[in-house]
C-alpha cells in the first residue's frame, strides 16, 4: 500500500494525547444538540439515485441562517421531501439549497425560529485539524439508532475515494480519510469530531466486509459554505440562489506513486522538478484515468497523461488542481504533461461543472428523463446531455426500455436533446405505436428497437416539465407541450370500467390516477439488436428465440419445479419474439412480415382446423398505479377464445389469470390473421374464473374480418368421465396445436387457499381435469372432434405455504365448463340484462350477478351427517353417490 498524505500541517499530538475522558464528555456535550437525524423521501428518480425512502444523519453548520451539512447522496439530485428530527424530539421541515456536483456533500436549510425548546450551538468546520494518529468520535444515526458515537482514529488521509457502483453516484477527484470505526447504514453525513468538537471530516461510506469508514475531507464544504454565508444566503422569504464556481475538464485524475509515474514513462529530470517543487512528504502526481466523450479534454487528453503543471504551476494534489479549476470557469487554462516519457502541454477551456449537471425533467406516463448528467457521463463513458432514462415508467416499461438507458430515436426521428424528444411526442396521438431505439452502457455498441406504446388512457398526467429552484429548494412544475398538440387533445372515448365482483353491481367507472414511481427492473423485450462502432451503424439482425414452447402465463423471476403436482411457469420477460422495424414501413407491415415468416405447419386434426380461426393471444398490462385488489404482476400472457363476433363487436373469453383486474392495457392478437389491436375488458365474473374481453372488429379491416369468426359453443351435454376431448392452442409464435386427451373428473371441486395480501382467487366452482398433464402453461380451450368449444382451458393462480413466513407463487390450469360462460354471453348480446356500458361507442347492458357470499367446499356423506343432514337428501344424493 502506497505511504502517501496530503500536504497538510498537522496539530502538535500534545493536543490530542492529552484529551481526557472529561474533555470527550464536554466536546460531545456540545456536539451532540447540533446533530440531527434527517428523513427523506426521494419523490422521483432522478440522475444516480433511485425514488425511495431513506434515514441519514447531518449537523448544524451555522446556526443563524439554518444551515444543516449532510451527504450529497442524503441531499439527492432530484426531487426530494425531508424532515430533520433533533435530539429533543422535535421535528421540523428541510429544504435542499445545494449538493455538490461531484463531491460527497450538500446543505440543508431549515427555519431556526422553529427550533423552541432545545440550547445547542453550531459545530465549527476544522479540516486542518484532521492528521494520522488523531482520534475522533464520529456521531450519527448509525443503523436508525436515534444517536450513536463511534471511536476511532484517523489512518489514512490519502485514500482514492470509494467506488460504491458502476451505475450510481461516485466521488473522485479528491482524497478520502479513513479510520476503523465501524459506521453502517443511516450515519451517511455524521460529523467526524475531534475533542475539541470540532468536525474535521464528513463521514461518507463504509466498507461492508470491515470496520473501515470513509470520510470526506472538508475544505471543498468550507469553501461552499463560505459562498452560501457571503451570498446573503438567510432563512427568509426574500432569498435567492447563491452560485457557487465550479470547474471541470470531465477528466477523471487518480494520485499514482513515483513508482507507476516512471512507469508511465515519466522522465528523471521531471520527477525531480516535481520532488524541489513540492513538500518531502509528496510521494506522487496526478494520473489521467479517464476523459468523458465530448468533453474539453476529449482529444487532448489521455488515460495515462502525467500532470505536471497548470497553468505554471506544479500539481501534484486535488485540492490545488481543484482551486485552479474553480477559479477558471469559462477561461483557458494551460496543462503540461507527460504521455510516455514525451512533454506536451494543451490549452482548455474551463467548462461550467453547473451546466452539465441536469436541474430539470421530463415525466411521462411515469418515465423520468432528462439530460445525461457528468456523474453518469463518466461512469457510462458517454456525452453529457443525451438524453438518459432515469426511470422507464409505465410506457418504457411496458415495452422493454430499461433503466439508464439512453433514447437515439423516436418514431423514426433522430433524438440527442431532450427538447428533440418533447418536438416529438408532441406530434403522437394516444394509442400510437412507434419505434424507439436506445442503448445500455452494458451494450454500448448495440443499438436496441423496441415498439412503444403511447398510452391510451388517462392514467397518468400530461407530460409535463419538472425544473428545480435553489432558492426555495423546492420543484416548479409546467405541461411540456402546447394544449392543442395532439398528443394532448386526442384520447379514446370514456370507458366505464366493470367492477362486477362487487355484490350485485357489474358497473363502475375508474378515475385517473397520480403516479408515484416504484423502483422496478426489466430487461428488454421486444427488441432488435443493431451493431454499431464509433457511432455509426454497422450491421442489423434480429436476435432469434426458440419458439417451440407453449407460452408463458405471466411474468415470473422462478424456476420452473414441480411442489405437490403444480407446476410454476418460467416466466422471464425475454420469452417474446422480436420483430425488426424498417424506418420505411409501417407497424402492420412488420407484423404482416413476422406473420409469414412464422408460419403455421399444417393443422394435425379437424378440431385444430376449425378452432384456430377464434383463438387470440393476450399480452396485458397493468400501470403501477393500478396496481389494485392484490393483482400480482405487471405484465401477463395467455390464450383467448372469441365467443362472440359482429360487426360491431367481438367478445373474447379468458382465464383471470390472464386479465386480472379491468385497468389494464389488453392488446390481442389473432391466430387466423397477424394483426394486433387493443382490446378492454367489460366483464370479470366475482368469483368463476374468466373474464370477458371486446374488440372493434372494425379494426381488423375486410381482410382480417373475413377470416376471423367466433367459436361454436357447445354448452350441452356436459362432459363426461371418459369422454376424448381435444386441447387446442398457440404457441408463441401464434401457431395452432392440438393434443387428444381423456377426462378423468368432468367436476372437481376447485380448492384454492388463501394469499399472503388478499386478492381474487376462484370459488365455488368445479373444473374439468384430464389424464394427461400438458403443463401449467398452455391454455386454451376444450373442444370435441369437430372443433365445437365444450371448456375453457384456463389458468389460475394461487400461493403455496411452506411457513407462516414463506410462501410461493404457484399457477396450474383446468377446464372451466364453457356453459358457465356461454350464459353471460347470451345475456350481454341479446339485449336484455342489467345497466347498460359503453362498448365500441354503444350501450350494451351488462349482467348483475347475484351470490350468497359465502364459500363453499365439498365433503363426503358420512361427514356431512356428522353436521346434520337429513336421511331424506342422502337419498337424494345417494345415486350419484352409487
């Protein structure tokens, strides 16, 4: 380990050896009132920091103007609601009015007028107190405790700063302390004290795997500070933002010994200049690690370059390259270095750290993006102000777009702005779908296309613009486009939703909802993958999936494995087949190309033939905010049949573990015809398990319509034990297939236990079980030889228990008597029934469905006299029970 130290003039030790437990006690005395435990709630993600709720630590830094010092990544970049709770127990509200661009440090404000029953006395910022050997107490929330003081002693001062991880905040360019104290979660911001109760660092991080801690050196705060105090900063209405001068190359330096500089190819004669030039205890110059893309130094500088001077001076240190580069915003500054053993000396431009540090952005349908940041430029190795996905949302989420990603193009247009992508979406209507191509730092060189789709209902606000004020540390809000863009002035006609499992009621209308953002990972789907190198497209192709299996019931993180017979589906969200978009065609165009290419072989039975024609793929959403009555996914896929077609309306049955709830977005797709249209869905039976979905079949066009019918529905007689039946349905890639299969229980009572959170699970109902088992993934439907609908073959969910604790998600499949079904069809189409819905633009009355509220399960006769029941009704079941 490099013996390296910064060049600071350390305290006599006599100081410090002499402090006694009493000279601790007093200094903690003191210390002690002005540390505060700070609550905050990141409202939106926003540049490295994800939406959450965290518990941190921070101390009064000036006492007249309210001025609380904690962490950057306390302060957060983006949107952020905190409260700080003093050791008293009173609790008062904080704004932020500055983090630090690249720095582990920012300032609360807060109202000192409203501190009324606690003395305390701001702790005074001391960083040239800080040396090896100096023992300090670090007081903070230390695992939520309210106050907790750690011991330790100052090791290093001359540590590289952490690397907490590759896609979130980092510090660098600076020099880090470290001691063994032992800090862990919620002291992020505690100060470093010494006896005299003085901070002399900020603690910053810690190291998991041992009692190390990171601090923060404190001459960059003092210097902030300073400029916040001079700025006219106060805790009035009156005040105004302070500017504080930051300069950047966005280049990365790293301190490396005499050893690896020689290395590096650094001449004799250099080192010993740098050597006169500089304290003896200076063991090492700055290294050149990295040069963000488009920055000033980009083709001036690189990984390897040795500082020797700026602007005339020799620069060994941080801290003096720092104070060189704050002093020279929007000026030249002159570098001499060295690049293999080579002198070279380039002239920069200084630029604004402020102006590449995003104070604004833009939210739709729940995504959060805005300008690419320098903290994520660097560690991306990407340009600043591309524009970055903070957070996908629903409509990114929904078709694959992940988090960090960053936008190329946007409906055929190309996207380096964020303003190229509000020009953009402006010009979309609700409901269009349109490729979008991004790509990952974990793939930089490919680019992605994806299918987005704009959404067609209201429940999420307009797009709108979020810009942050440092004067009031708070968040301005306005609509990001023009009220008579289309985006905003087209929309669908209003849907009353169905809520039939309420008791009697089959109606209800749903109102839009606020977003509030959920830290959520997906990997992309849908997607095609393009090479490109140095920025230019190279090559193109689709990446190929096995399309053999069945299909997937719902979105799943499992294995597939097999508990007590129930077998859980393999669920991930790469099991979609991607599809390639050519900037000249359109979407039905690919999809016609994807159709063909994917063929159907020849149908194997009459049954298979003839149902194909009414089989559709479902592929449904659920947005965040919609999340209700315990649906446990997002993202759902399984096979329908049309039950009902006309020429103004089509009904498809499915199973509830496919359509979960009724706000979701339904897109279906048709075996006999590659089209893919939206669908809603008007009713969800309280407690059999299937819902019923409708579709304008005038979206189909002649030919679909042509082509497309709804299946012969064959109620009566009901099945049998021993009775052939087919099972029939799509693969993934909308291929008809077709096994023979024995009944075995024509009526099972269904048993389903209980969930963990309350959410729909079938009654009630007795299903159609076979004696083959064809997984818990493939639907479909139940048919005789010539293709005549008897069952629903269909999906249902449920959880299984190992503890009180511990549970799993499980889902197994069974045939649901299609004359269950075939009632509610008949009732909703021959105009008579219950209140009326909107459906395609028409009034369609809607069944009311009457139930005992009550749950049912079977039991045998000898028990069933045990409870009472009469010799004259076993008679009446003994038959069949013969």
């Amino acid at each position: 380990m490099e013996d390296l130290c910064m060049d600071i003039d350390p305290p006599p030790f006599k100081e410090n050896s002499l402090a006694t437990a009493e000279d601790w006690r007093k200094a903690l005395g003191k210390v002690v009132p002005a540390v505060v435990v700070l609550r905050t709630t990141a409202c939106r993600a926003f540049d490295t920091e994800s939406a959450g709720v965290s518990s941190a630590t921070g101390f009064v830094v000036d006492k007249r103007r309210g001025i609380i010092l904690t962490n950057r990544h306390v302060v957060k970049p983006g949107p952020v609601m905190a409260e700080a709770m003093f050791v008293n127990r009173e609790e008062i509200p904080v704004y932020p009015i500055y983090r630090d661009p690249v720095h582990d440090f920012g300032f609360f404000r807060y109202d000192p007028g409203a501190i009324q029953f606690l003395s305390y006395e701001e702790i005074p910022l001391a960083p040239d107190a800080a040396a090896v050997g100096v023992e300090i107490r670090v007081v903070g929330n230390d695992s939520g405790e309210k106050v907790s003081i750690l011991a330790g002693t100052l090791a290093r001062l001359d540590r590289d700063a952490p690397q907490y991880k590759k896609d979130g905040y980092n510090d660098f360019n600076t020099f880090y302390m470290q001691a063994a104290s032992g800090t862990k979660g919620g002291s992020s911001g505690s100060p470093v004290i010494d006896w005299q109760g003085r901070a002399v660092a900020l603690n910053a991080g810690s190291k998991l795997s041992s009692a190390s801690a990171f601090f923060l050196p404190l001459e960059r705060v003092v210097r902030s500070l300073k400029f916040l105090q001079e700025g006219g900063y106060f805790s009035t209405n009156t005040r105004a933002a302070v500017s504080i001068p930051r300069g950047t190359l966005q280049v990365t330096f790293l301190h490396k010994g005499f050893d690896e500089t020689r290395r590096l190819g650094l001449q004799h004669e250099t080192e010993q200049l740098v050597r006169n030039s500089t304290p003896p205890s200076e063991t090492g110059m700055l290294v050149v690690e990295s040069v963000v893309p488009g920055g000033p130094a980009q083709n001036h500088l690189e990984p390897g370059d040795v500082l020797v001077r700026m602007n005339g001076e020799v620069v060994t240190q941080f801290l003096k390259m720092e104070t060189l580069l704050d002093d020279s915003v929007e000026q030249k500054i002159e570098l001499q270095i060295e690049r293999g053993s080579t002198p070279l000396t380039v002239d920069l431009l200084v630029q604004d750290l402020h102006s590449i540090t995003p104070d604004h952005f833009l939210e739709v349908s729940g995504a959060v993006i805005h300008p690419l940041s320098y903290q994520q430029a660097r560690n991306f190795r990407f340009n600043c102000g591309l524009v970055y996905v903070a957070e996908p949302g629903y409509m990114l989420f929904r078709a694959g777009v992940p988090r960090h990603s960053i936008i190329k193009k946007f409906a055929g247009e190309g996207i380096s702005r964020l303003e190229d992508l509000i020009t953009v979406l402006s010009k979309l209507s609700r409901g269009a779908r349109v490729p979008l191509e991004y790509i990952s730092y974990k793939e930089r060189h490919q680019r992605k296309s994806v299918l987005v789709t704009i959404d067609r209902h209201e429940w999420y606000a307009p797009p709108q613009i979020y810009k942050r004020d440092d004067s009031s540390g708070l968040w301005t809000v306005k609509l990001a486009m023009r009220q008579e863009s289309p985006h905003l002035v087209s929309g669908i006609y209003p849907v009353e939703q169905d809520l039939s499992n309420h008791t009697g009621s089959c109606t209800g209308e749903v109102s839009p909802k606020d977003y509030i953002p959920e830290q959520v990972s997906q990997e992309p789907r849908d997607a095609v993958t393009s090479m490109e190198t140095s920025g230019e497209h190279v090559a193109e192709g689709p990446n190929s999936q096995d399309d053999s299996d069945n299909g997937t019931k719902k979105q799943r993180v499992e294995e597939n494995s097999s508990v007590d017979g129930d077998v859980i589906a393999d669920c991930s969200l790469n099991e979609h087949g991607e599809e390639r978009l050519d900037e000249s065609g359109s979407v039905e165009d690919a999809v016609l190309r994807d159709y063909q290419g994917a063929a159907p072989v020849a149908a194997t039975s009459v049954a298979e033939r003839v149902i194909e024609p009414t089989l559709v793929m479902f592929e449904v959403h659920v947005p965040s905010s919609c999340m209700l009555d315990g649906v446990h996914s997002q993202h759902f896929l399984g096979t329908g049949v049309i039950v009902y077609h006309s020429e103004t309306m089509g009904l498809v049955a499915v199973d509830k573990n496919t359509v979960a709830v009724p706000v979701s977005d339904v897109m279906i797709s048709f075996a006999a015809f590659p089209i893919e249209i939206p669908a809603e869905v008007v009713f969800l039976h309280p407690f059999h398990n299937f819902a019923l979905v409708a579709y304008d079949p005038s979206a189909l066009g002649a030919a679909g319509a042509s082509v497309i019918r709804a299946a012969e529905l064959l109620p009566e007689p009901a099945l049998c034990r021993g009775d052939s039946v087919y099972l029939v349905g799509l693969s993934r890639s909308l291929q008809a297939t077709s096994r023979k299969s024995i009944v075995t229980n024509p009526s099972a009572a269904l048993k389903s236990g209980s969930s963990d959170v309350p959410r729909y699970r079938a009654t009630n109902l007795e299903v159609i079980e076979l004696d083959t088992d064809f997984g818990s993934t493939f639907s479909g439907v139940l048919t005789d030889e010539r293709g005549r609908v008897q069952a629903l073959w269909g999906s249902f969910s449920t959880q299984l228990k190992y503890s009180s604790s511990s549970s799993e998600e499980h889902q197994f499949v069974r045939g649901i008597p299609i004359n269950t079904i075939s009632q509610i069809v008949d009732r909703m189409t021959s105009g008579t029934g219950g209140p009326p819905r909107l459906i395609n633009g028409l009034q369609r009355p809607m069944p009311c469905i009457r139930i005992l509220e009550v749950e049912l399960y079977p039991t045998l006769l000898s028990k069933a006299r045990s409870f009472g029941l009469s010799d004259a009704w076993i008679q009446i079941f003994l038959p069949r029970w013969l």
